[in-house]
C-alpha cells in the first residue's frame, strides 16, 4: 500500500512490476497456437491496458523482444496498436465500459483469424479461446495492481496457474525436457502447498492448449497428468513423502505411454531432487484463516450463549415471590405457650366456622399495637388476659426483628435480581455482537457489492485504534460517481466519515480505479484539572480520562462527604465504569451496572455524583451524562451555554433512568466541569472572569479558577476541569 511503504521501497516495487510485465509479455508472445499468440497477448494486453501505461510500456518492450530476437509476427505488436488506439478512443468518448472490452477484444481477434485465412473450424476455436482467456487474464488484474498473497482466491488462483503454465509454455519449442521439468516442479509446490484442486482445471486446460501447439506432447502430458491421482488417494505434507510418493506413482507410466526410460527417467529425477532442495516456507492454505476464524468465533460464542443461560439460571433464583405471612407462625407459638391446653381452645379454634376474634386479635398484636376497644374485648373473651397481652407483647418484638431483617434480604434481593438481569443482558448483547462481528472487508464487500458496484479488491489497514484506511479496487467507475455515489453509501453503512488519500483512474472508465479512503479522527482536546482538598488525607473527588476508538471520555465524581471514604467511593465509580465502557459495554448498561454495585456496597448510607462527558473526536458530537451533578458550562463566542440535569445521584435507586443529553462542538469551544464545592453561582463566576481565558492552556486556566475560588470560600473538595476543542 502506497500509504504505508516508503517512497524509495514503491520505486523498487514499480521497476519490479514493469520488469514481470516485460517478461509474461515476452514468454507468452512465444506461445503459438497455428502460427500465432494473439489469443494469449491481446488478453494480456488488456490486463496492462487496467494497470496504466506504465504495464502497457512493458507489455509492447516484451512484445518488442520476441519480435526482433526471436522471430516472433509483427502481427501481434499492430493488433496491440491497433487495439490500444481503439480502447483510447473509448475513453476519449466515454463510449464503453470495461464488460463490454473482452467481447470487443474477441471481436478484434476473430476478424484478424479470418484475414490470416484459417479454416473455419480454427477461426471460431481460436475466436473462444481469446474471449476464455481474456476472462481468465482480467480476473488477475487485483494481483497485478496490489501484488498481495491475500487476494489469492481460490478462483484467481485457477487463473495464475493458467498464467503461469502458459508462460513455461513458451518454452517448449526450445527445450521441451527443461520445460517439462519446470512443469513438474510448478505442480509438486502446488500440492505441497495443499492447492491440488486449484491446480488441475488450469492444468487440464493448459493441457489442451499444449495438444493444440502439437499433438506429439500427447505422451508427455499423459505422463505428469496420470501420477496426480494418487496424491488424492494419499495426503502428504512433508517434502520427503510428497518427493517418495512422486516417485513410485510414475512406476504405472509404461502401462500407459510409450515410456522413454532415459528421457522421462531423467525428468522424474531431476524434477523430483530440484523440487526437495528448493527452500520454501510453508504459507497458510488459500482462503483458510476465515474458516479459522469463523471456528474460533463460533467457540467463543458458544461460550457466551452458556454464561447467558447460566446468569438466567441465576436470575430466575432472584424472580420476585410473594414473601410468606411470618405472623401466622408467631400465631403458632402463642397458641403453643397459652392456648393448646385450654378448655376453650376448640372454640377459639373451631375446625368449622374458623378462628375467633381472639385469634385474629393475636395476628393484629404482632404487627402494631392493641388500641382500648381491642384490650377490652381480651379481657372479657379471653380466660387468661394478663399471659394473652404479654405473650403477644413479647413475641412482638420477635416479629419485628425478623420482620426488619426480612425487608433488608427483600431489597437485597431485588438488587441482585437487577445486577444479574443487567449482566444477563449483557452477555446476550456481547453474544449478538459475536454473530454479527465487526464491521471488516468481507462485509463491507458484501454490502457494496449489493449496490452493484464491480470491487475487485479491499482492504482495511490500521494505522491506530481510531485511524485507519480503505484500500480498494474499482470497475467502471469515474471520480465523479465515486465521490456523489460510491463514498456517501459506504460512510453510511460504516457510520464513519472517509476522506479520500488516493484516486487514480490510470485508465479512467474502462480502467482500474484504485482508491484509498481514510478514517481519521478531526479534533483533539485540550484539557487542564486541578482539584483542592476540603482534609489534607484524601479529596473526595474523583476524575479520570481515558480513550475507547474515536471518543475521549472526562468523568468527574463526586463521593458524599469528605475524606477517604468519600474518595475510595468515587474513585471506585469511575474505575469500573473506565473498564466497562473500555471492554465494549454500551453506556446505559455501564450506568445501570454501576448504580446497581454502589446500591448493594452502600446499602443506602453514600452516594456518589457522576458527572461524565463522552466527545467523539470525528464529528464533535458531546454526550452529557449527569447524575447528581452540578451543571457543565461550554464557553463558545463569549456565549456560555448551560448543560443540566436534575437527577439523583447513583446507587439510590435502581433501575436508574438514563439521562444523556447531546451538544456538536466547534473548534475553540471550552467545555467547565466543576464539582459542588464552588459556590453555586459557578455561571456568575466564569462570566466575570472570562476576560482572564485568553488563549491560555486549559491547564493554566483550571489553576486560575481553582486559586480565585479558593479566594472567595472553600466549604467542600472542590474540582474543575477545562477542555478545549481543537481541530487537528
């Protein structure tokens, strides 16, 4: 990629290009199908027409060498001309698109078949075999841009392997054993490389055209087709097997071909030793890593899905019941102690019409007291008074303490029915990110491709966390349609902005487009704090800053009170919410989990403030989140603008509603989060001394205010941080 390599190593890349487009255009100008290569050359030539014209001065210098030192027909270099003047002409009008160039190409080589006076039969078999291989020739037109191994699809790869057996092709009016030879090495790195079903279509079709240059390669081809079979029927993946099971698979030749010891002795042989001490580095197979991937992805998500159903399994632990009636079991205990042997108890107690008042009296007493009516009543129903009242007194404050304790485990309860709800939700949201999986080449190829728009290639660099680029490969396309068209859906669907680095149309619209977009962040923040302790132990305000992608977050809280309690508080408050927000959990479950782990910690006795702001450095876009804080100020043009919110401070209540308010910044916008330790006229205050701003540093200014505040008073910790908006 143009944006990541150094200019001298691109120069060394481009001589490189231009040095293997001469060379393919030289080795294939010598391939001869009855006495011509133009069903292999104008293929090409159009490749290099896509590339620009630096490839096509390549092309015609291996051309020119074929045609002065080795005879080749000046035929094919006038076609090519032809051809080129015809393509430019296109451009020039505007008048074609690059699907139609292959049949206009045919159209080009069947004509000049015709005026060369080959009999019908080879006229129209080499007019399909030129349009087959323009076909095959473009489908590489990536590889021969980008040059890189991760665009080797198994379909290109068919293609390469056509390219390249074609090209050792050229050879074999020179030296048909050195030829063989190569041939044969080319396809044991192919199954060394497990590309055994990449290889044999272009082998079979290179075959083909090997009996169309001479029918007399017949034995030599059945030779190095027939062994591959047994490299089906027998894996191998070391050097020493692939080289032994080569040699034994050409024991069935003589049963097949006129076998020539010495001749087809020495190419098994030769080839076999070359291929073994050749040094090769074993690549990962074609296509595999997104297969790995995918399994990878796919354990992972199983695992999520089982701590899902494990947090359900624990939800429903907590799902809430009615609570027993405990009254009627402290009922129990006094008709244990008083009743159970008295001579009335089957009338107080009546198995028909049910319990007397009495009875119902007893429940009464446990939860409140008995007004006079009721003692009354007690005294002339019940045979024994004194011991009714005061066994009922007694276990009254038996029942009230249970009673206490059983409205703690009941708000407890429901706490943790709320915090595995939340973690619940959680998972399953991490879970349906799993399946869904980041936005990355193969979606957004996908997604593009469903617009009808022709990508040949993709492909997503990171310079950073929150800057990359899109290197991509484009058919048919003018800048104009990519800037109106192509670019607003892609920012679209990414959510993102893109900026255009690269454009280049070498051929313009029946070319290559390459174009490199890149996703960076437009502003950054400059930001001062200072803070004063109210006890020289600990302040009791906390703040942290810290960055996820695109967005830099400024949170201050506010523990209530003062000292290290208050400090352990908040500054607990913003760790796990640091680490949540930084682990991919959305804002309002990091808000609901936060409050629902200081609700169960504190059990109602503190409360800590949230004050946190979340600025996306692309857009400007300010998320304001406050809960029990003191509102934030955002000085703009003299104009100070209020944000507020009056919610209650976190781990109160639970759920906690989500109050997020939104602002777009501009540049040299200053942004004043104060805690309550100034005064509540912090408006007043900042407006009096805004002549004092200047264009000082943000951390300047927070000493500034935090000294003139301590000026006036100082009745609480007290914390300001100053941001500024500037452009990058």
């Amino acid at each position: 990629m143009e944006l990541i390599l150094s200019p001298s190593r691109m120069k060394k890349i481009r001589y490189q290009f231009i040095f293997y487009i001469t060379l393919i255009s030289f080795l294939i100008s010598i391939v001869h199908i009855y006495s011509t290569s133009l069903l292999f050359a104008l293929p090409f030539f159009y490749v290099c027409f896509m590339c620009g014209y630096q490839s096509i001065i390549g092309y015609a210098i291996g051309l020119g060498i074929g045609v002065i030192f080795l005879d080749v027909p000046y035929d094919v270099f006038v076609i090519s001309a032809i051809s080129f003047v015809i393509l430019e002409f296109c451009l020039l009008f505007q008048s074609m698109k690059s699907r139609y160039v292959p049949y206009l190409l045919t159209l080009i080589g069947g004509i000049y078949y015709a005026y060369i006076q080959i009999d019908l039969l080879s006229t129209l078999l080499l007019t399909i075999l030129t349009y087959i291989n323009t076909m095959i020739f473009t489908s590489l037109t990536p590889i021969f841009m980008h040059g890189e191994a991760e665009l080797l699809t198994h379909e290109r790869m068919k293609a390469l392997t056509v390219v390249i057996l074609i090209c050792t092709m050229g050879l074999l009016p020179y030296s048909q054993m050195s030829t063989m030879i190569l041939i044969r090495i080319f396809i044991l790195i192919m199954i060394y490389h497990e590309c055994l079903d990449d290889l044999l279509p272009g082998l079979f079709y290179s075959a083909m055209l090997m009996l169309l240059m001479d029918l007399g390669y017949k034995d030599d081809i059945l030779s190095f087709l027939l062994p591959l079979f047994f490299f089906y029927m027998i894996p191998c993946h070391k050097k020493s097997t692939i080289v032994s099971l080569y040699f034994v698979s050409h024991l069935i030749l003589p049963f097949f071909l006129d076998f020539q010891y010495t001749y087809h002795g020495f190419i098994v042989v030769a080839s076999g030793l070359i291929f073994f001490i050749l040094p090769m580095r074993l690549h990962k197979p074609v296509l595999s890593s997104s297969y790995q991937e995918m399994t990878f992805k796919q354990q992972l998500s199983k695992q999520v899905d089982s701590f899902c159903h494990l947090f359900e399994q624990m939800t429903a632990l907590f799902t809430k019941a009615p609570a027993p009636n405990r009254s009627l079991e402290y009922v129990g205990y006094i008709y244990e102690d008083m009743c159970q042997n008295c001579s009335s108890q089957t009338t107080c107690f009546h198995k028909k019409y049910g319990p007397h008042r009495l009875v119902k009296l007893m429940n009464k007493g446990l939860k409140e007291s008995y007004s006079e009516a009721d003692e009354d009543f007690i005294h002339q129903y019940c045979l024994n008074p004194e011991k009714y009242l005061a066994l009922v007194q007694q276990y009254r404050k038996d029942y009230r303490k249970i009673r206490r304790v059983q409205e703690e485990y009941k708000v407890m309860k429901n706490d943790l029915y709320h915090q595995f709800s939340l973690l619940n939700h959680v998972f399953h949201q991490f879970s349906h990110q799993l399946e869904i999986g980041h936005i990355e080449e193969k979606h957004i190829y996908e997604h593009m491709e469903g617009y009808h728009f022709q990508l040949a290639h993709l492909k997503k660099y990171y310079e950073s966390q929150s800057v990359y680029y899109l290197e991509i490969g484009l058919y048919d396309m003018t800048r104009e349609e990519i800037e109106n068209e192509f670019i607003p859906i892609l920012e679209a669907y990414l959510n993102e902005t893109l900026d255009i680095e690269v454009i280049k149309t070498p051929m313009h619209q029946l070319g290559y487009t390459y174009l490199v977009l890149k996703h960076h962040t437009r502003y950054f923040i400059q930001y001062g704090v200072s803070q004063c302790a109210k006890e020289s132990i600990a302040c009791g305000d906390s703040y942290t800053i810290f960055s996820m992608n695109e967005n830099d977050y400024f949170a201050l809280s506010d523990g209530m009170g003062q000292g290290q309690k208050a400090s352990d508080d908040s500054s607990l408050t913003l760790d796990v919410m640091k680490q949540l927000i930084t682990n991919g959990i959305s804002l309002n479950d990091t808000i609901q989990s936060v409050n629902a782990l200081l609700k169960i910690k504190n059990r109602n006795d503190m409360f800590t403030t949230v004050d946190m702001i979340e600025i996306n450095l692309v857009n400007g876009v300010t998320t304001f989140m406050k809960y029990g804080a003191c509102p934030t100020y955002i000085l703009r043009d003299h104009e100070i603008i209020e944000v507020e919110s009056k919610t209650l401070p976190m781990g109160i209540i639970s759920p906690l509603e989500t109050m997020i308010q939104k602002q777009t910044l501009k540049e040299n916008d200053m942004i004043f989060m104060v805690s309550d330790g100034f005064s509540g006229h912090f408006r007043e205050f900042l407006k009096d001394n805004e002549y004092l701003i200047g264009d000082d540093h943000p951390k300047d200014i927070a000493h500034l205010f935090m000294t003139l505040a301590n000026d006036e008073q100082r009745n609480d910790d007290m914390t300001i941080m100053v941001l500024k908006i500037c452009k990058q």
